[in-house]
C-alpha cells in the first residue's frame, strides 16, 4: 500500500509540473469601427488580397493568385521588409477575407502563428468593420522577455490593428 501512495504522488507531481509548463496560449484580439460608408463602398476598398493600398506603411502587394484561396501575397512595407501572406478565406457575399502569415516577422510585430480576419457588416446601413486576431506571443517558452510575452504581443496586434482603422476612418469618416 505504501508504495501504490508514493507511486501515485510521484504521478500527481509529475502532472502538476506539466501543468505549469504548458508554455504560450493563443491569444486573441478583436479591433472595430463603424463608418460613415456603405458596407459595399468600404469592402470595394478593403476586400481585395492582392490590395493592400488601404493599409499605411505598404508600398506594395505581390498576390499572382488575387483572391483565390490558398493564394499567397507579398507584402512589402515602405523600410523594404517583406511579409509572406496566404488567403484562407474570401467571401464576397458576407465580405469577409481571412489571411495567415507564412513565416513569422518578430520584428514587425512581436507575435507567432498570426491570422487575421476582415469583416465589413451591415449596421443600418453603414459599414461595420471588424479585424479579429489570433497568434501566440513572440517568445514559445515560459518566462518571455517583456517585448515577446503575451500582453506585448496584443498591444502590438491592437496597435497595428488601429492603424488600419484610423486610415479607414481618415478616408470614410466615422458613423455617428
């Protein structure tokens, strides 16, 4: 009997050590704005994958496949970084478009595993936009430096997020 309780302790330390070093969890952000536009007037802007001509900071797009599924894109910013970008979901009559990168850019933003999906709703006639995030932070191992935990990496997907509205904002107007 004794050794079936020292067995069974051994086990429940061993889970409970696991337990804490689960390592990163998926973290997710959700960015909005209603426009003093049309929904269709706003998505004529902003659902094309191979048009990133909306977003600040991009100098240009290279999308061979434009709005097929799987297709990829490159993005290539103003200071010349590329990102690598692939389509995986465009649905006109919802107007939604979703997208993945590729390969991870820690120095654009501090995350890993990043998706975004674009929204442009109804909302009594205006456009509803909403940019929804999902990634992991930085840093895949316990005890991240402060500029890859997880709090970093959704102020740096809720900034870079806002950047995009404020440019959709400047050019629509904001709905009363």
């Amino acid at each position: 009997m004794r050794n079936y309780l020292m067995a069974l302790a051994a086990s429940l330390m061993l889970v409970a050590g696991m337990a804490e070093a689960h390592g990163p969890s998926r973290q997710k952000t959700t960015q909005s704005v209603t426009l003093d536009a049309t929904p269709e007037e706003v998505w004529a802007a902003v659902g094309n994958f191979a048009d990133m001509s909306w977003f600040p900071g991009v100098a240009s797009v290279d999308a061979p496949e434009g709005n097929t599924k799987d297709g990829s894109r490159t993005v290539v910013l103003e200071d010349g970084t590329a990102l690598t970008q692939e389509l995986t979901k465009h649905d006109e009559a919802k107007r939604l478009i979703s997208w993945r990168w590729t390969a991870d850019n820690i120095e654009v933003l501090p995350v890993t595993n990043f998706s975004t999906a674009l929204a442009v709703k109804d909302e009594a006639g205006k456009a509803l936009v909403e940019l929804r995030g999902a990634y992991y932070r930085g840093f895949p191992n316990n005890d991240p430096p402060p500029e890859l935990n997880d709090e970093a990496a959704t102020a740096a997907v809720d900034a870079y997020y806002q950047t995009g509205i404020a440019a959709l904002v400047e050019r629509f107007g904001a709905a009363e």
